[in-house]
C-alpha cells in the first residue's frame, strides 16, 4: 500500500500526470511479486512525504501498464525513473537505498 503522497500511474493519466506534470516526477515501475520492490516501498513513501511540494512521486504497476513500461524500456524492476518536460532524464534500475535516491532526487529538483 501506497503512503498518501504517492501517487499512482497508469495508462489512462501517465500523459497528464507525468509528462506535462510542471514538476519532475519520480516514477517507481514496481509489481506486487517483486521483492526488491516491496524493500523500496517504504523509502518512496518517505521520500514522497520530504519532497511533497518540490517533486511529484508515484508508481506504474508494470503487469497493469506494461505499454508504459514497454515504451519507457523497463525491462527489470524496480526501475527508478526521473521526468522532466516530457521525457525520461534520468533511471536507475534495482534496488536502492534512500541516500543514492536523495542524490538522485536532488540532482533534478
């Protein structure tokens, strides 16, 4: 489950939501089976709690949305994605502690 301030992705809102967002939006391409993406729930709800404001955080449900996560190149998961104006400018892929995604966040704020 999702904290309040994480959003979540799908086909249906990705174009609004994500790329025409004013913000950059990090995107976690995630499923429910993943291990590795159930050890990085927790540092994404918190992270979205310190950042709400500055960057936009949610979730794309790879087996939901896999026309996203074919389009994006998402071929492992978790997959940490960056957006800004419209495109993908920064990713990284498997698991990650919080201080190499504060970095990562900091670096596109």
């Amino acid at each position: 489950m999702a904290g309040a301030n994480v959003k979540t992705f799908t086909t249906a809102n990705f174009e609004l939501d994500v790329l025409k967002s004013e913000q950059a939006v990090l995107v976690d391409f995630w499923a429910p089976w993943c291990s590795p993406c159930r050890m990085v729930a927790p540092v994404i709800d918190e992270l979205a709690d310190e950042y709400v404001g500055r960057i936009v955080i949610g979730k794309v449900n790879v087996d939901e949305n896999g026309p996203i996560s074919s389009q994006y190149g998402v071929m492992s998961i978790p997959t940490l994605a960056i957006f800004k104006g419209g495109k993908m400018v920064d990713k990284i892929t498997g698991f990650r502690g919080k201080p190499d995604l504060v970095k990562m966040l900091n670096t596109h704020i």
